[in-house]
RNA sequence: GUGGGCGUAGCUCAGGUGGUAGAGCCCUGGAUUGUGGAUCCAGUUGUCACGGGUUCAAAUCCCGUCGUCCACCCCA
C-alpha cells in the first residue's frame, strides 16, 4: 500500500464508527435537555485569535499548532481547541446583544502536533459547551454537571472532578510575586524544565510530576484570592454541596491555557495511563475582552471523545445492537439486477431499511450474509420469481417462507414483525 | 522535541545460535445443482515496514529511515 493516513490520526468505522454515534447521540441529548444548541466553526481560524486566546507562551501556540499560509499569504491555523473560535463567532455574529446567556456544544475535530501517545491523537475530537454571558457560580455549576453527566449516560460509574479557582488579573499577579519569591528558596530542588518556565509561568510548576515535594511546600493560590475571586469560588462550592455534586479540591490544578480565570476544573479517569484527563474546563472571563469584544464573562467545558470511546465501561448500554438491516434482498442467477434494486426502492419508501444482494456468490454465502447484517428478512429473486413478477420471502427468525407479488412483500413483513410484537 | 519496546498473510501471532516462510481466524469453493448460524474437506492470500551494510546465503546480525505502542513533556 503506498499511503497510509497521517501520523496520529484515525479511521473510524464499523463497530468502533457505531459506538462513537451511539455516544455523541446521547451527548447531544444530553445538552439539549440543558438548553444547549449547537455551533458549528471554521476547523481553522485566522492564527492570531489562537495566539491572542490560547496565550503566546503556552506550549499549544508555542509548538503545537498547525499553521500554514493560504494563496494570499494569510496565516491560518487547524484550530488546537474550540472556546476560542466559539467566542469569536460569539462576538462576530452579535450574539451578546442578545442579551442573557447563550449556550452552546460543539463537537469535532480538533488538531494539535504532540507525538502520539495513549489517548493522545494529532488529530482527536472534542464535545464541549460553552455559556456565555453570566457570571454567576451557579453556571460554572451548570457546566461542571453537565461535564459529569455526559459519563454517567455513557454508563460510567460516578467520576471525580478536581476543582480549584487559578484567579484573575486582578489577585494572579500578586500571587506570582508570592510564588516566585517562594520558588528561590527551593532553587536547587527543582527539575530544570521548572526552572526555566518558572521564569514565564510559574503556575505551571504545579503541572510538573517530578517536584512533587517542593510542590506541597509552595504557597496555594487559593489562600491568596481576591475577594471576588474567593467568594466566587466559596459560592460555587456551596451549590455544587447542595446539588450534592461531588468534587475535590486540588489546589494544585492548573490550565494550560491562558484564557482560564476563576473555576478550573478537570475530570480524570485512572484507566487512561500518563493522559488521564477525560475533560476539563473553567472560566474565562477575559477572552471576549482578549477578542476584542467588551467584558463579557463565559464558563466552558471540553471532554475527549477518544478518550471517552476508550475507557468506555463494559456495561455501556449500547443501542439496540443487531437489527440495522430489516431486508436483504437476494438476487439468484444472473438478470434481473434491475427488479431488485427496483423492490429494494419500493420496500425502503414503505419505510423498511433494505440491502441487496447482486453478487454471484454461493446461496449459502448470500444467507449468511444477510444473516450476519441482522436482516430479519431474506427476499429472493430467481428466474422463477422473476417470470411470475413474485420474490420469495423468507423469515429468517422461523426459517418459514412464501412466495408473494411484489406488492405483497412491505405489507407482509410487518404483518409478520406485529405477529412478533415488535 | 527526548527516551524505550515492537513492525512476518486482511486480523491475531509462530518462526532457538543465519540456509529463501507457517498456524489459527477471515475469505473462496465443495459435501448440500436456489436456503444462513454447526461440522468436515479443499483452496487463495506475503516487496517478512522501507533503504543500505555484513555474508556463498539475512525474516533472523549491524546501521539508517518510517510507522506503531508506551513513558517524558503536554493536555481532551
């Protein structure tokens, strides 16, 4: 074979293609029954809103977008995450004179160049939603049990939510004077990644595996919150309690996106290996500003539909199962290719999902195959049929079978499922 | 971007210390001339990832490349 698919991307299909819609089927449902409609963006955006949004120095814009110029010589990017297009079509389209909170999910595909690894793809895809225009801690509650019960109608056993707040331009400042000046004192104790970005981003210390001891001894930011920031959080916390909401508190969580204010949080699952983030989300209460809009606060989340589909537990109700195809219809000699496909035609407008079989393989072949798609139903159509313009249907159930005209077939197979109780 | 394991049939994998490739599943045909899920019989399937080197001889040893998996890192 002389192509293969790019490195760390996928092709879904048949059992693995049927399972993910089954999912996204119940995601949507699920958001829906939220208030939740959905937005469709560009899957590349112009590559400053990724920088503005996503932040310069993060690793995402630093070394992980893919980004080329088009026969203008813009420069465009894969989008390495949805929020940021979300609010700019927010923005672009006037949403926020609407007035009130507008809610949304999205689902795609989303682009980052890592080496692939467990659950971490170069092109992965994201379900997420994003309500934009509140400030309110209910709502960051809001999407926080949206976040979980995406799992729990995917069967999964209750999750755990880390939760912390990583403040806002008014109270992070003052808690990166604080942090650096207690990261001086441990100088030597630190691993030379978290050394150098200590420099640009010390919050994202906390990330770091390797300096867990001097981790615990650093300062949290959430004993340095301003008082909105606190009390947002204190609130937020309260309702999470009284929806009986379960959480914990980490207050070494942190996002690697710059756009995160207040709430941060994330939904781990341990069965995932080194990435083991199922989803994650906060506030970003300064991206529309970043974007260009007015102050406009937001809370959002997004969930890995890779990482969902892998650790997808055993007791998954899965949809029906068997039965996509109610008829196969099963061609015998060589003519008469047109009347199937032409009783095939007629069967489907009564409403019935219909496959055909023209292939000149074996009868037993034909039947196992039929079989094997779940039809319910097998029609065949030979010389002797086709000279009477009759086709013999056979239940597949019962192994009984009688000849019928053409007109008799649609009418007959749901007598028969009745009969079955279906 | 760094490190390690692995690349043999469509799939899962055998192939001690070098001698030109096998099994199961799948697929196809038959036993059953136009009737499935079982059984039995027969058959097809390969640039042994790619490129180079060592050798009379390489799937096997060496080097490189690519892919894959896992970890670092990062994150969904």
């Amino acid at each position: 074979m002389k192509f293969s698919r790019p490195r760390g991307t996928n092709d879904l299909f048949g059992e693995r293609m049927e399972r993910w819609h089954d999912v996204e089927g119940r995601i949507v449902r699920l958001v829906r029954g939220y208030g939740y409609s959905e937005i469709r963006t560009p899957v590349f955006e112009m590559t400053d809103l990724f920088i503005r949004a996503v932040g310069k120095a993060t690793d995402i814009v630093s070394k992980e977008m893919y980004t080329f110029s088009d026969k203008k010589g813009r420069s465009l990017t894969l989008r390495p995450e949805n929020t940021a297009s979300v609010m700019r079509a927010f923005l672009e389209n006037g949403l926020h004179r609407k007035g009130g909170i507008s809610r949304f999910y999205y689902m795609g595909p989303m682009f980052r160049y890592d080496r692939p690894q467990a659950g971490r793809y170069r092109q992965f895809h994201q379900v997420g939603a994003e309500a934009i225009g509140s400030s309110n801690p209910a709502v960051d509650a809001e999407i926080i049990d949206i976040s979980l019960s995406i799992y729990s109608v995917c069967g999964f056993p209750p999750l755990d939510v880390r939760l912390n707040s990583v403040g806002c331009p008014v109270c992070r400042p003052a808690f990166k004077e604080i942090l650096i000046r207690s990261l001086a004192g441990y100088g030597d104790e630190l691993c030379q990644n978290c050394r150098e970005r200590g420099m640009v981003n010390p919050l994202r210390i906390f990330d770091c595996k390797k300096c867990g001891e001097v981790k615990k001894k650093l300062p949290f930011i959430t004993d340095h919150l301003c008082r909105e920031c606190g009390e947002h959080f204190s609130r937020l916390q309260e309702i999470l309690d009284g929806l009986g909401i379960r959480y914990t508190l980490d207050p070494l969580l942190v996002r690697g996106l710059d756009y995160y204010t207040k709430t941060a949080f994330e939904i781990i699952h341990p069965g995932l290996g080194a990435q083991n983030a199922l989803s994650g989300g906060g506030r970003y209460d300064g991206l529309a500003e970043d974007c260009g809009g007015g102050h406009i606060p937001a809370v959002g989340f997004s969930a890995g539909m890779e990482r969902l589909l892998e650790t997808l537990p055993e007791s998954f109700p899965g949809e029906t199962g068997d039965g996509r195809v109610d008829v196969c219809i099963i061609l015998i000699g060589d003519s008469g290719s047109m009347q199937a496909l032409s009783l095939a035609g007629r069967l489907r407008e009564s409403g019935l999902s219909v496959l055909t079989d023209l292939s000149g393989r074996s009868m037993k072949k034909k039947l196992g195959a039929a079989s094997e798609a779940g039809a319910g139903f097998a029609v065949f159509l030979g010389p002797d049929e086709l000279e009477r313009e009759k086709a013999t249907v056979k239940n597949m159930m019962t192994g009984s079978q009688e000849v019928l005209a053409f007109d008799g077939i649609g009418p007959f197979i749901e007598r028969e499922r009745d009969n079955r109780g279906e």
